[in-house]
C-alpha cells in the first residue's frame, strides 16, 4: 500500500545520514565520542525524524534504506581492499558485523519510535 508521506520520510533520513556524520566529527563533540556510538546516534536520530516524518509503517523502508547505505558504505570498503586481498570482503564483514548489526536495530527502533510519537501526535 502507498502512503503519501513514505517518500518525503526516505528523503528526511537520508538527508540526515549523510549530512550528520560529517558535521558530527567536525565538531568538539564528535572527537571525543567513539564512531560506532556516532554511527547508533545517527541511526537512531535519522529513523526517528523520518519516522515522525512519515507517521507510520515507516521500519521496512527505513530498514531498506539502512540496507543500501551499508551496502554502498562496504561497496566502497571493498574497493579499496579488493587489490590487496581478494578475500577482502568476509573479513570487512567481520569487522564491521557489530556495527551493521546494532545500526540495524537503531534505525528499528527509531523509526518505531517516530512514528508512535508522531501518530499519538497527529491523531
């Protein structure tokens, strides 16, 4: 089923995924937190403005969109690693397997906790 405010809710937490991050690290606060707990903040924040964006029925997209930005951010790790090792990409997911999963459920649950507060708001 389409809802309307699905498409500006994708476009929300994109816009936040990628402008927070750099932002983040550029200031003083940034330096001093660990980029895996940065990345959860993003993630969390970022699915639970899209959520409140969108209102409702907002997990599977926000979690579509968690999939692809993790598929490009390891495309690009993969690049980089492929002409010394091969191998390179079981040992990137390896690396990265707390990350990936913990994002995964930040961006759950701030896209659920978006949308109950927005629907409890607009209903």
């Amino acid at each position: 089923m389409y809802r309307p405010r699905i498409l500006p809710g994708v476009a929300t937490m994109l816009a936040i995924q990628v402008c927070a991050e750099p932002l983040l690290s550029a200031s003083p606060l940034g330096k001093a937190i660990d980029p895996t707990a940065q990345a959860l903040a993003i993630a969390f924040v970022a699915a639970a403005a899209s959520g409140a964006v969108a209102r409702r029925d907002f997990i599977l997209p926000a979690l579509t969109l968690w999939l692809a930005l993790w598929g490009v951010v390891l495309g690009l790790l993969y690049a980089v690693a492929a002409p010394l090792d091969p191998a390179a990409l079981p040992a990137l997911l390896r690396t990265n397997a707390w990350a990936i999963a913990f994002t995964a459920v930040a961006t759950t649950l701030g896209a659920a906790s978006g949308a109950g507060l927005a629907h409890r708001r607009w209903q």
